[in-house]
C-alpha cells in the first residue's frame, strides 16, 4: 500500500502546475493534488489567513500522510505539520522557506518591498503580475519557453482571485516558522539560482535541526519542471528512508 502524498501548489497557481510530474509521483504514492481556496477549481472559496488556511485543509489530509509544498504550499505545509502533527508524517518543501520575507534577524528570504510591489501591481494588471511572478520563478534556468508558456497558458485557464491572490502575499508576508521548526522528517529542496528563496537558507536550515536539504546547482524556483530527474532522484531517496 503506497503511502498518501497531498501536492500543494504556490501562489498564483494551481494543481495543474503538477501534472508533467504526476506519472511519475503515482508510481511511488497515492496523489492527491489540491487547488487551494481562491485558486484552480476552488477560486470560489476565500483563502483567508494561514490558520484559516490550514483549518480548511485538514480534513482532506489522510493519516500518515506525507505533504508536498511548494513555495506559498510549503509555507501552509509547516501550518499542518504543526496543525496535526499525528496526521502529517513528513513534508517536502519544494523552493519553499520557514519565513518569506528577510526582516529583522532573518536574511533568507526576499525584500518586503518585492511583495508590496506584487500587491500593488494586482490592483492595475492582475494577469500581467501574474506573468511577470512566472516569469521570475524561471528566470536564469535553462528551460523550454514553450513548455513553460504552455504550463502558464493551462494555468492561466483556471484563475486565481484577486481576494485570494492578495490574501496569499500577506501569508507570504506574515507566516513566519523561523523559531518553530517541525518536527516530522522533512526535505528541503531549494535552487541556486531562485530569485525568491536565497540559497543561503541551505546553511541556515541545519541550524535549526533539518537533515535533509538538496540545493540544485542549476534549478531556480520550479525544480519539479525545469529538473525533473533529478528533482524525482531526492524524493524516491527521501520517499524510501521513510
């Protein structure tokens, strides 16, 4: 019996982000993808805070299930794992982060004033910062333009709300698990060359007691589509010690 990975995308998108990697996934668990609230098929639903997130999630995730986040996903990720922490066996935190923004103490994350400008530009351009937040995930990675236009145009096809792409960036903005690691088994996957999670995160994460961290030399903030092999070669290493 495979165990049970739920796949949680990031902001802006939804569950169809996955789909190049589904095949593969299915062979070594039983996936469930989710569109969170505002997004995808749910954009009907507010997302709300990451606690409100978090409490409209729980009952879709099984027990013993491992949670697979990405970006924004990761960050709700850490809220279940410490949310239901006998339902959440493990995480995979994909290009994701404990903290988004770099303030105070924190260094590893971007400029609050990068997601102020994403939160203004929503209001005049909503699909052209959409785009543009695309855009940047591949920026400096040698990548097919048109398996990423075509991965954009199908998401594009299913929209995000504007409430919901608003109440995402203040997650983004406020989450914040720099002082409260989880405790489950947990893979960090992070790339080089990301313009919004910085690589020095790598060094940061075993101080705050993870074991498992990949930094992908050549991949940015999409690792699962740019590097697909390599990104499946970490999973089934990390899907098998478990």
């Amino acid at each position: 019996m495979s165990r049970p990975l739920v796949l949680l995308h990031g902001w802006g998108m939804n569950s169809h982000v996955w789909q190049p990697l589904l095949p593969t996934l299915a062979q070594h668990a039983q996936v469930t993808c989710i569109d969170l609230a505002g997004h995808g098929a749910n954009s009907h639903l507010p997302l709300g805070t990451l606690a409100e997130a978090v409490e409209q999630l729980a009952p879709l995730i099984p027990q013993d299930a491992i949670i697979m986040g990405w970006s924004l996903g990761g960050l709700i990720a850490q809220g279940l794992a410490h949310a239901l922490p006998d339902r959440v066996a493990a995480l995979v935190l994909i290009a994701s982060t404990p903290k988004f923004v770099a303030e105070g103490d924190w260094a590893h994350g971007v400029s609050p004033d990068l997601l102020a400008l994403f939160g203004r530009s929503l209001q005049t351009d909503y699909l052209g910062t959409v785009k543009r937040f695309f855009a940047l995930q591949f920026l400096s990675t040698k990548t097919d333009t048109r398996v990423v236009n075509a991965l954009r145009d199908r998401i594009m096809e299913h929209p995000a709300s504007i409430a919901a792409l608003e109440q995402g960036l203040t997650i983004l903005q406020t989450a914040d698990f720099s002082q409260t690691p989880v405790t489950q088994p947990a893979l960090w996957l992070l790339g080089r060359l990301d313009k919004l999670i910085p690589a020095s995160l790598a060094d940061a994460l075993p101080e705050m007691g993870y074991k498992h961290i990949a930094l992908l030399e050549s991949a940015a903030h999409v690792p699962f589509v740019t590097h697909p092999e390599l990104f499946m070669e970490h999973i089934e290493t990390f899907l098998d010690a478990l």
